[in-house]
C-alpha cells in the first residue's frame, strides 16, 4: 500500500488503484499514516494559509457532500497558490519504501549505466579505476606512485625533489564520484562529470598548483611555506591547509566557492596577482563570479556540500540549474522545451530516490510533461489543472 500512497501523492494513481487505496484508509491507522505522508509531501510555505490535511482527505476520498472532482480543484489550487519555494522532505516517505520500476527499454537506473572513472598518466595511458578494486599505479620506470585501496586512490609520499613536474588527469563520469589522496596528504573528493589534473609529487615546486573542472571538494593539508592553487578558468584560489568546495562546470553561468574551515584567498586568473585583485574569504562565505567580479556572501554550508554526503540538496535553485545537476548526477540528458519553467525555484533533499520519482515530485506541483528515452528526457508543458 505504501507504493499506492505514493503514487497518488505523484498524481499517477489509476481508478482502479484509487478504489483499492480507498478501502485501505478505511482502517483508522492507515488514516493517520496516510495524513502523515500529505503532510510531509505538503510542506509548503503556508505561514499564512495553512493546509488542512484533515479536510483534504475527507474530500480525496469522497467523504464530504462535495463531489470527488472538487478535491482535485483544491489540490492544485493549494499547489498553485502556496510559497513558491518547494519543501519536498522526501527522506519521510521514501526510504525504505519499494517503489516499482517500469521493465522496459525506457526505465531509468543509475546501476545500467556503464561508464569509467579514469586516470591518465604522463605519457596517455588510460587507466580505468573500478569502485572497490585495489591495484597499484606505477610511473614509466615501474616504480608504484599510487595504490587504489577501499575505492579510492592514494599517492605515496616522497622526498624526491620535482623540478620538472609530472602530471596526472582524473576524470570522474557523470552518476560517479571519486576520492584522491595527493602526494602531500591533500584529499580532494571529485563529483559527477569532474576532472583533476594534479602533480605526482609537489617536492621541489612553489606552490602545489591543481586544476579543477567540474565540482570538488578539498581537504588542504598543512604547508606554510607552499600554497595548495586550485587554477579553474574565472578564479583561483589559493590556500595554505582548509576545507573548501569549488564548483567549476563548464555549463553552469558561475563560478564559486565556499569555505568550511581556515581561510582562502580568491583572485581573477585574468588580472595581475596582487591584494587589490584578491578577496580573502571566511568560513561560511561563499564567493561567487559576476561579471568578472567577485560576489561575497553568508551561506549555509552544508546546503553546497550536501553532494559530498550522496545527498541532491535544492535551496531556492531555478528549474534549469536543478536540471543540470540531475544530468549530471544521474547520467543523462534532459531537453526542456518550455523555457517558462527555467527561473522557477525550488528547495527539496533527496537521498535514494531515482530520477523519475523525483520528477513525479516536482510535477506535482509545476504542471509539466516529460518522456524518457533511454538516457534522454524531454520535459514539455502541460495545461494549468
């Protein structure tokens, strides 16, 4: 019955399933589980028009004098009328539920998407990082520089000095995320569809310069006399031993990055290297590119770090940026075809959901359509109910 509920919270529920779910609540302690899933999937901004969960399901349900298509009105009107901001607290009634999946060629599952993580050496070759293997990478002369353990890989320390340095390129798939622990103890965990080009060993160099593409976040390790340089193409940041998350995707509008712990200090590629051209950032600030500027503010961090904890988290995101992320996170590709619907804003957590349900999810409240193709989504408008 817990799949019935869901289905009718993401509006699929068919007639036949509506009588069966009908006879269900006919039991006083399906009743209270039932309100408690409409409120938890109604958590909207109601301060000053509440939703009265109580008179909702005496009209669903036909327990009123009012007709069955009546509820549905004011449904929707509630969904239409509320904050703009969506609070989808999907952790309530998704986990441990078992939702079915459609069986054919046109089912989403992350598990069917086969794709690498890789690492490319000094000289091209390509090595294919399998989650949980353990094997050793050696450099041209067969000496071992890294060994994959636990799923993640990790560089051996050295003492040989590097004029000359040798670097390394990660890469990191859509639907994957990675870990690596540099030569110098530096731990940096890549997100989908990143890439990270570092050196072998920083012995003998300035600064420990790397350059990111994509999302990462950094664990500095301690060195006064070497800056740690995360290079991406609209800002720099150069730090000394902290805590930070850098997001540099190429289809993403900005640049930005926030800091969890110490200090970083943020300066345009592009102009002279100098105070006037920096900003030192503080913990909870993030700083973000505009118009060649640098814009600085107080933030939650967890809401930007959410990512590194499996969790997709939307805190007053537009449409179109939430369906960059879901591309990128579940390995496919959406086409939206109704640009209205670009700049609307949503804030929702979700953990184990899969993409269509959290599609159902938001369609619940913005009316649109979508179809799936395999790896492709279309999303269209559909008629205001």
């Amino acid at each position: 019955m817990k799949i019935l509920v869901i289905k009718y919270l993401t509006d699929v529920l068919t007639d036949e399933e509506l009588e069966t779910l009908q006879e269900w609540l006919k039991i006083p302690e399906n009743q209270k589980y039932f309100k408690d899933m409409v409120k938890a999937s109604h958590r909207l901004d109601l301060a000053n028009n509440p939703f009265d969960v109580d008179q909702a399901y005496r009209k669903t349900f036909g327990l009123s004098t009012q007709p069955k298509m009546e509820s549905k009105k004011m449904y929707y009107t509630i969904a239409k009328y509320a904050a703009a901001i969506l609070v989808l607290v999907a952790t309530f009634f998704i986990i441990n539920l078992i939702v079915d999946k459609p069986n054919g060629e046109d089912a989403l599952s992350t598990d069917e998407i086969q794709s690498e993580i890789t690492l490319e050496l000094e000289d091209g070759t390509l090595h294919e990082l399998e989650k949980g293997a353990e094997h050793d990478i050696a450099n041209d002369a067969g000496k071992t520089i890294a060994h994959q353990e636990n799923g993640n890989l990790v560089y051996s320390k050295t003492d040989q000095t590097n004029i000359d340095p040798t670097f390394h390129i990660l890469k990191v798939p859509y639907a994957s995320r990675f870990e690596v622990q540099l030569s110098d103890g530096s731990i940096i965990l890549l997100n989908a569809g990143s890439q990270l080009k570092y050196p072998v060993s920083f012995e003998g160099l300035a600064n420990r310069n790397v350059y990111l593409e994509g999302e990462a976040y950094f664990k500095v390790a301690q060195s006064k006399n070497q800056p740690f340089v995360v290079h991406t193409e609209k800002m720099n940041i150069t730090v000394f031993g902290t805590e930070f998350n850098v997001s540099n995707y190429k289809n993403d509008l900005v640049v930005s990055a926030v800091l969890a712990e110490g200090s970083i200090v943020v300066s345009n590629p592009s102009l002279p290297e100098n105070k006037a051209n920096s900003i030192e950032i503080k913990p909870g600030q993030r700083v973000a590119t505009k118009n060649n500027n640098f814009v600085v503010q107080e933030v939650n961090v967890e809401e930007f770090i959410a990512w590194t904890k499996n969790r997709l988290d939307f805190y007053n995101e537009r449409f179109e940026d939430i369906l960059r992320k879901l591309e990128r996170h579940f390995d496919v590709n959406i086409e939206n075809n109704s640009p209205e619907l670009n700049d609307r804003r949503y804030t929702g957590t979700f953990t184990t959901e899969t993409l269509e349900e959290i599609l159902n999810l938001f369609k619940r409240h913005t009316p649109f359509q979508y179809e799936v193709a395999n790896k492709n989504i279309t999303i269209w408008s559909s008629p205001t109910k």
